[in-house]
C-alpha cells in the first residue's frame, strides 16, 4: 500500500506523521519513506544528512537517476528516498513534461515490489509534487492541526484530491483525517474535532494525537517516536493508523 501524507498547510505534523507511522511499520514488515519535499525535513528527522553526490527524489523525478539509486538506509531500518533544496528546482523542470503529473508513479514503480509499504511525505502546497505524490499513491493520510483555522484550505486539499480521483488516479482513497497537536481539556481543540465530525461525513477521522514537546525532540532526535519515547499515549494514534494499514480494520 502506497500512502501520501498531504496537506497544503506548512506545520500540521505531516512529516512528523510519516516519521511515526514509518517507525511502527517497520516492526512488522519493510518500508520506504519518500521525501517530496524540498525542505527536506523527512530526510533530517530520519538523522539523514544528504552528501554531495547523493542521489535524491530531486535527480528521480528528473529521471537524472532511478529510485533504485536513490535509496538509503535509515538507523532506525527505513528505506528512504532522501530531498534536498534541490527539489525545489525540480517542480519547473518537469512543468513541460508529458504526463509531469505521473512521474513518481512511473519512476516508483521498478521498486515498489521490495516494500511492504510505502509513505510519501508531501510538500505544503498543491502543487505538482503534491500531485504526484496523490497520483503515486493507493490512499491519502491528511493530518489537520487542532489550531484556529484548521479546516480552512480543507476544502481546496479535498478538491485537489477529487480531481486527482476524477482525472489521475481512480483508485485513491482517502485513508482518514488525522488531528494533530490536540489538547484535549482547550475549547478551540474540542471545537476542531467537532466542526471536522461535522464537516467530514464520509471521512474518516482518526484518533487525535496529543501535542508534546517530544515529537519535535525525536525530530531532533532523528528517530521515530516509538525509537524515542515508549510513551504509550503519543504512539497509540499512529499504531492505531498503522494497524488499520496493516489488518485493514479501523
Ligand atoms: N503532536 C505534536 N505535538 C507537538 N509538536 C508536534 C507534534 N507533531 C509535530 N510536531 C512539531 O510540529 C512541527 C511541524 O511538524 P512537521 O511534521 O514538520 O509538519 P509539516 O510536515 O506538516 O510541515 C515540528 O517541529 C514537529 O516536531
Ligand atoms: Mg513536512
């Protein structure tokens, strides 16, 4: 099962959320990670740094390289297709390409048997990376913040992935929406989990994660957040998305 993680909005967990969700399906069979973003966060968060003659997402969607070149090992036993800035040049380049919204689908493909599963961390915009990564994938993951705001752009994601279902990839599902940073004794967290039950009627929505300090420390840390905190509460949320992704039972 390959599974984007997307959302316009910068700072909802996104990256944070393949870390977790990487790090738990990773105990039960293998996986790759697939950094699509420029800033590169999912490469650092895995305690990667990316040398001079690194291949990258950047030279695979390019086609300056296969995927296959590209693939790493992560300390805590992820495969990782690591990014750099030098993505950011890579969404221009592939602008005049035929078929451009197909290419990580297409350049994906030779090596997606290897894994059990597969994540792809999105960059915060619609734009065509984020396209490819919802053209690429089986399911689509969209982490929400519990912040003011926090369903505005909702409704521009859910259309971007309706045209994508309508034009690109048929077979996308949407895997759930998943709150992110809840704290749940506030009024506005409490407040965003209704307006989502509310607004999202055919969506699931997934248990919150609660906000805590240690989910930017096993950033840091560059480990999963099951590798550096055992504490049950911040990990059960994503266990409970990686049993659904495993069993298929939510
Ligand atoms: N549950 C959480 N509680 C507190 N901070 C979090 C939580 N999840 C993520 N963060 C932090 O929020 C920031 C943004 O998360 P990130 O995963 O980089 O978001 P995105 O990829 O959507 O831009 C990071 O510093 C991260 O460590
Ligand atoms: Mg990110």
């Amino acid at each position: 099962m390959i599974i984007a993680c997307a959302n316009q909005k910068g700072g909802v967990a996104k990256t944070t959320s393949v870390i977790c969700l990487g790090g738990l399906l990773v105990k039960t069979g293998s996986c790759l990670v697939v950094d699509l973003d420029p800033q590169g966060n999912l490469t650092t968060g895995l305690g990667i740094e990316v040398k001079e003659n690194q291949i990258t997402s950047y030279e695979v969607i390019t086609e300056r390289a296969t995927a296959n070149d590209a693939l790493m090992t992560t300390s805590s036993g992820l495969s990782l297709i690591p990014s750099d800035i030098n993505l950011a040049k890579g969404e221009p380049e592939i602008l005049s390409k035929v078929g451009n919204f197909g290419l990580l689908k297409e350049y994906l493909e030779p090596i997606a048997h290897q894994f059990d599963h597969i994540l792809i961390d999105c960059p915060p915009s619609l734009g065509l990376l984020t396209i490819n990564g919802l053209t690429a994938a089986d399911a689509v993951l969209i982490p929400v913040q519990c912040q003011f705001f926090a369903l505005k752009g909702l409704a521009a994601l859910l259309e971007t992935i309706q045209s994508v279902q309508k034009r690109l990839n048929p077979d996308l599902k949407i895997l759930g929406v998943l709150p992110t940073m809840a704290e749940m004794q506030t009024v506005m967290t409490q407040d965003v989990l209704a307006s989502l039950k509310k607004r999202l009627q055919n969506i699931h929505v997934f248990e919150p994660v609660p906000k805590s300090v240690k989910f930017a420390e096993s950033n840091l840390a560059g480990e999963p957040i099951n590798v550096y905190a055992g504490d049950k509460k911040l990990v059960q949320p994503y266990q409970a998305i990686a049993d659904f992704i495993t069993t298929g039972e939510k």
